[in-house]
C-alpha cells in the first residue's frame, strides 16, 4: 500500500468520505485551483466535485475564493487542520470517556471471571492494562514474559507509576523488583511458568502463560481475587527479601527450614496436623 492511499484510509476512518480525501490531497500537491480542474486532477466526477467542495468548506479543510468571476479553492494549511481534528476528537473522547466511567463505576462489584487463552492475546491484554495504569503495579512474573512487557512498564514508571513485585530470572531489568531466591533451582523444578500482575489494585491477572496458544489465565475486577493476588506476592516479597537479610549460616539454615516445611506439607497426615496446631 502506497503513503497516499494510507493517509487516504486513515482519512476515512476519521470521517472523511473517499472524494473528499482525494479532493483535499490534491489541493495541497497544486493551488487554487477551480472545480474543473480539481475534478480533472484527483478524477472525481465534475457531477460530484461542487458537492465535495462545499462538504470540504464546511469542515473548515478548504476555502473559496472568487477571483475574476471565477471561483478558485485553497487548502487549509494542513497544521491547522490537523490541530483542529485533535482538539475536536479529544473533546469526543473526554466526553465519552467522563459519562463511561461514571457510568460504569455506578454498577454493582464486578465480579466476572474472564478468562484470556494464548500468550499473545494475554501479551496484548496486559499491555493495554499497563496503558492504562495510574499509579501502582504489582507483577509475579518470568524473564521472558517481562522481555514482552518492558517497554510498556518503563513508559508507565515514566510517568509516575510504581512497580513492585517479585521476579524469576537472572537479567533483572528493574530495581524495584525482587529477584527469587535460588532462581536456577527454582525455575528447573516448574514445569510452567506462572504470571501474576495487578494494575491499580483494580485489576487482576493470573494463570499459566508458558503454553503457546494454550495458556490461560483469568482476569478479573473481583476484590477478593485481587486482595489474593496482592497477598500472594507480598508473602513471596517478605520472605525473599528476608532471606536476602541473612549472613550465610542463617541463610542456610533458612532454607533448611524451608525445605523441610515445604516437604512436610504435601506429606501431612491429619495427626501431624493436629501436632502442629497444638505446637503453634
């Protein structure tokens, strides 16, 4: 597709119809020009020409000028029109957007469960979320979903959003983020990869993204299953950042401990259970 026909899309997408892109691109290659031969250069029927121009004048693109009983048009220097169309679409948008969300914000708890398949529609989900972020967002992610993800997450801390959470890999490209303790034994034992972001404590994301077309997650506005979600990497941040704290013989010690409890709890039988209640 040629850079004319392009703009000649973009154009209608923004309402214009397909003369009147002709028309106006072709006033601003050569000016004035009168009906005859706008309607000869952008080939527009001379049955239509008049029609367009006076549709054209009334969206302010082009001007009439009569010049010798004749009557000649002008582009509107297109920096104009173009700072016009912003103005008049950005008081669309603010208007739709202040009635949707009042709207919107007036309905019960949304507590839908939506759930996303494939990787790279789950990709683009978050990205549109990180968009949209205004202050605070907190991941439980793997290196190679974040490779996906930096780009967007850096524009967002630009303009002031914090990010925090918990990181599995080994080229952390965020400060902010805590790497996982033992990450090479960590990431050989699983089996998947696992995500876990929430956007402006108003959105939740969480599921399996390390199966192609087969990854799932669900995504949910539900405030239980994001009080979940933020408790789930907040444990995961006390207890890296604790072990992180300790010299070398308490660390090993640490993970002794954690070893053994991990071990035990797929492995207790309900009289050990009752042990450990009254032990605590």
């Amino acid at each position: 597709m040629d850079q004319e026909l392009l703009i000649m899309n973009n154009m209608k997408k923004l309402g214009f119809s397909e003369y009147e892109s002709k028309a106006y691109l072709k006033l601003l290659e050569e000016f004035p020009l009168n009906g005859y031969a706008l309607s000869k250069n952008s080939g527009i029927p001379r049955s239509r020409i008049y029609e367009v121009l006076k549709s054209l004048i009334n969206k302010q693109l082009v001007f009439e000028q009569e010049e010798e009983k004749n009557k000649l048009y002008y582009p509107v220097d297109p920096d104009i029109v173009i700072k016009k169309l912003k103005t008049h679409y950005d008081e669309m948008l603010d208007g739709i957007s202040q009635f949707t969300s009042r709207v919107y914000k007036e309905k019960k708890q949304d507590d839908r469960l939506v759930i996303i398949k494939g990787r790279q529609n789950i990709i683009e989900f978050l990205i549109m979320l990180i968009k949209g972020a205004e202050n605070r967002i907190a991941v439980s992610i793997w290196e190679e979903e974040i490779r996906d993800l930096v780009g967007e997450l850096k524009t967002a801390m630009e303009r002031g959003v914090v990010l925090r959470g918990i990181y599995f890999g080994e080229a952390n490209p965020f400060e902010s983020l805590v790497p996982h303790r033992r990450i090479k034994r960590y990431m050989a034992e699983k089996k998947e990869r696992y995500i876990s972001i929430i956007i402006d404590g108003s959105h939740t994301i969480s599921g399996i993204v390390s199966r192609g077309e087969e990854s799932k997650v669900t995504w949910t506005r539900d405030e239980g299953f994001i009080e979940i979600s933020e408790d789930y990497i907040a444990h995961d941040l006390l207890v890296n950042l604790y072990s992180a704290s300790l010299d070398e013989k308490t660390y090993r010690e640490f993970e002794e401990f954690v070893d053994n409890v991990h071990d035990r709890y797929f492995s207790y039988t309900s009289e050990e259970l009752g042990m450990y209640k009254t032990l605590k």
